[in-house]
C-alpha cells in the first residue's frame, strides 16, 4: 500500500446520519521494483464528485518547475509560406538533418 493524502475515506454511502457508512476500499499498491523505480510517487484522495468512491490520482514524480525562460514550442502557420520548409521538414523526420552541437 502505497499509502495516501487527502478524504480518509475513499467509498460512502447514505446522506444522513444515521445511514452514513464511510469506509477506505480502494488503495494503490505497487511492487519493490516500482517503488524504487518510482521514489517519489504519491497517490492522493480527490474529492468526492459524481460517484460514491472517490478518485485516486497517482503522481509518479513530483511537478516539475518550469524555467521561465523557457517557452513551449508554438507552430507559426507563416513557415508553411517559407521556400524550403517542406524539404527542412522531411529531412528532419527522416533524420538526415545536420545540426551543430
């Protein structure tokens, strides 16, 4: 059991008092191998929403940091219009592309 944060309950049952029963059903369990593999993995509890069980979301590394001064990749429709795109494209997808490293 990789244990778990958030609701300490992952299944309920009944809206009132009397009838409400709450118990933990579902977990996450993985192997030695994942876990070293994985070390800093974590599953948590979401909310309960539509159904009577609770999501499980597992997050195998932590969220990476992005560096501000690095931005996606964005695909100018303009290059299209470029002489010598299409060649630039299909010698990169077959790999004979030369690149300076």
């Amino acid at each position: 059991d990789m244990g778990f944060t958030g609701h300490r309950y992952t299944w309920r049952r009944g809206r009132t008092e009397q009838y409400y029963v709450a118990k933990r059903l579902d977990r996450v369990f993985c192997n030695a191998h994942a876990r070293l593999k994985w070390q800093d993995a974590s599953v948590s509890h979401l909310p309960f929403l539509a159904s009577d069980h609770t999501p499980l979301y597992i997050q195998l590394s932590p969220m990476q940091t992005s560096d501000p001064r690095r931005r996606p990749f964005r695909f100018e429709a303009a290059w299209l219009l470029h002489e010598g795109f299409q060649e630039l494209l299909r010698s990169s997808w077959n790999g004979s592309m030369k690149t300076s490293q």
